[in-house]
C-alpha cells in the first residue's frame, strides 16, 4: 500500500508520456490521492538579519510510523531529513510537465538513500 502525504494527487504516468501538453488524461497510469494532513518538517526560527533568516528544520509533523507493507510518498525535502532513519519514504520522481513548465505529475516514484 502506498499513503501520499504530500499536499497535492500524486498522477503516475507511464514513461513514455512527453512533457508540454495540457491535457492530464495521456498515458496516466494511477493517481493517488493526498491524505488529510500532509507531512512537513517541524520549524524553528532562530533569527537572522535584513537578508536572510536562521532557521532549523526538525523532526518530520503528520508522518505516521512505520508500518509493514506501507510505503509514504512525502516531500523531497522529509524523505532527505530522514532518509537514513526511515526506507518506507518515496518522492515523486521524473516529472511530467505541461506546456507552461508546471509539474503536472511524474512518470517513477523513488526512495532516496
């Protein structure tokens, strides 16, 4: 089973699906909804200046725990935090884009190690 904890579906298309066309239907293979509470990285802001902020990012908020046979798709920037703690994350991976250059979808999910 695979649970998105990303704020957005998750459309999986096949790999021969070509960027720069509007029209979502093409090729896809599987959509997958997103959960009510997406995960992020827990925030602390510790100051700064006129340019930039300090800022240390934490433990992941809203992901659940392991679970056998559950694999998560959470943001890049999660799966990256916990990548050496956590081999049930994926993220989406070789993006689909429409004819603006917005991500539309991807064509792999991928587990970072």
């Amino acid at each position: 089973m695979i649970l998105n904890f990303t704020p957005h579906p998750i459309r999986l298309y096949a790999a021969e699906r070509e960027d720069g066309f509007d029209d979502l239907e093409p090729h896809l293979r599987e959509v997958i909804d997103p959960e009510p509470v997406p995960a992020r990285l827990a925030t602390i802001e510790l100051g700064g200046g006129f340019t930039f902020e300090l800022v240390e990012f934490g433990h992941a908020e809203h992901l659940p725990p392991k679970r056998d046979g559950v694999q998560y798709i959470v943001s890049l920037v999660v799966a990256l935090a916990l990548r050496d703690r956590r081999g049930d994350l994926l993220v989406p991976y070789r993006e689909v884009r429409d004819s603006n250059g917005t991500v539309i979808g991807c064509r792999a999910l991928a587990q970072p190690v």
